[in-house]
C-alpha cells in the first residue's frame, strides 16, 4: 500500500470508522449510500463507465475498445493527460467524434515505461506539488483539451486515485475547478461516496462524483489496474467480471438508486472477454448514462 494512504487512513478517524463498517457491517454502508443517493436526486440502479488513458498502449487499444463498447449500448467517458492528447491526437480525435466526452485529467504524464522493470511506473501525484503546480497542471490540462478536441471540459479528475483525498486538498481542488467554470469533479475513491454520496455538492458547487468499489470490499476500487494488470497476485479478471456482476445485482435486485462510477485503462481490458461480459451484464439490467455531463443534466 502506498504509504501517503496509510498516512491519510491513520490519520482521519471517519476513515478508521469506515473501514471496520466495512468489514463488519457493509450492509450498513450500502443501505447509507442508497439514502444518500435518492435524497441527491437519484431514481435508479445507473452505470457510467469512464477510462484513465496513462500509456500510449491506452490510446492504440482506446479506438477498439470503444466501438466494443457502444456495441452494447455503453459510451465510455475519457479522461487522458495533456502529454498524451497531443502525443495521440489523431486517436482521440477519432474516439471524440464517437461523442465520447473527454474530462481534463491534467497535463503532466502519469506513467512512464521502467526499463528495469519492464512495466509502467506512475508518476505526477498532485500530493507531492505545491498548491501552485497543482492549479497550474489542471490550468495547462485544461487548455490542451480545448486546443486539441476543441471542446471545453465540464470536468476533472485527479492523476491516480487516494493521494490527494484529504479535506483541505480536495477543497483546494474544487476551488480550482470552480474558477475554471467546472462543473464537476471525479476524483475521490469509494469511501467518499458512503460518506458523502455518489453525487456530493460541495462548498465550491463543484459536484464531486467519488469511483465505486467492490461488492465485497466496498472500500477498494473496482478498476482494471487491480484486476487486469496481473500486479495483483488475488485479484483476477474472473474477480473483477463476479465483483462487477454482484454489485450490479444487489442494486437491480432493489431497484436502489444508484450510480455505479467505475474507471478502467483501455490497454487492460482489450481483448478481455470478462471485462465485456461484466459490461455487457450491467448494460442489460440497469441504466447506462453516456456521459457525466448527461447524467448531471438529468439529475440536475
Ligand atoms: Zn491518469
């Protein structure tokens, strides 16, 4: 585990409270987050789908998977740096007139290739910035979207996800956003979401719309780096497809209103028949919005 995650969970005790909840009562954490839903307008069991696009292994395999995807009547949301929107433009380009809605999801790269190692490493995690770099990579973010796809960005979301999740930082970031006409923010992990709901309105008016997690780790994100990258030695593609399924299940089943936000990389789940046939799943038993900015529209 990183250690500035360890450091954040030990140091809030809300965080504490929420992990034992977890483990002892996630019926508990459930049940809160449907109340917290419906009183935030929701009326349904709903999935958006989004993709981080770190590598240019994500952008060669973007195209594919996402004509996949609207076979199944699911329009990936994409979130990709400003290094690599001008590194791939052609691509993304091609994947935006789709009608995929692209969020600014900052400038400076988040991975890089390590020779040594012979796999992607992350990097830029907004934590180790200054307030400055921060608002100045989400600024430089911000106008390598519009220059390059020519659409100006509704929304945001953080490099990596559990870094740059306590209070003031995400005050700071919501701030930021507000000044730049956002409307919204996908940059906090699932325990935000039990405690603040899936559609929070901060003191910034920035919505903040926190990833989902497992059905039985509720806490942890339900993402492909977990369960596709083979960096997991328990987590398989097997799991994520079951975690995927029994999650969609238990809000269908009760017609819970409900959004289910998960994130995946493009590059992980190609190819992947269990990815699509979680996907596929949860397109034919709950609702599937296109886009945040859709689904903001309706539930605004
Ligand atoms: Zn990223």
């Amino acid at each position: 585990m990183n250690v500035q995650i360890l450091k954040n969970a030990i140091a809030s005790p809300r965080q504490t409270a929420l992990q034992i909840l977890a483990r002892r009562c996630p019926k508990w954490l459930f049940r809160n987050y449907v109340r917290l839903a419906r009183k935030q307008g929701l009326i349904q069991p709903s999935l958006i789908l989004s993709f981080d696009c770190d590598t240019d292994r994500d952008a060669e395999t973007a195209p594919q998977v996402t004509e996949q995807l609207i076979r199944i009547d699911i329009c990936p949301v994409f979130a990709v740096p400003g290094t690599n929107l001008e590194r791939n433009a052609a691509i993304y380009r091609e994947v935006a007139s789709k009608g995929c809605e692209f969020i600014n999801h900052g400038y400076l790269p988040h991975a890089y290739w390590d020779e040594g190692n012979a796999r992607f490493e992350s990097c830029t995690f907004y934590h180790e910035m200054s307030p400055e770099q921060v608002a100045e990579d989400i600024r430089r973010g911000h106008e390598t979207l519009v220059g390059i796809l020519g659409r100006t960005p509704g929304g945001f979301r953080c490099p990596h996800f559990g870094t740059f999740q306590r209070r003031d930082q995400l005050r700071f970031l919501h701030a930021t956003l507000r000044d730049l006409g956002y409307r919204y923010s996908s940059s906090t992990t699932p325990s935000y979401g039990f405690l603040h709901g899936p559609l929070n309105q901060t003191r910034s008016m920035i919505i903040e719309i926190p990833v989902s997690g497992c059905f039985d780790a509720p806490l942890n994100v339900l993402d492909s780096w977990a369960f596709f990258s083979g960096r997991k030695e328990h987590s398989t593609p097997q799991d994520y497809r079951d975690q995927m399924m029994k999650v969609v299940d238990y809000y269908a089943a009760g017609k819970f209103p409900a959004l289910l936000n998960f994130y995946a990389d493009p590059s992980h789940v190609a190819g992947r028949s269990e990815f699509f046939d979680a996907m596929c799943y949860a397109s034919e038993r709950i609702h599937i919005w296109q886009s945040f900015q859709e689904m903001l529209d309706f539930n605004g």
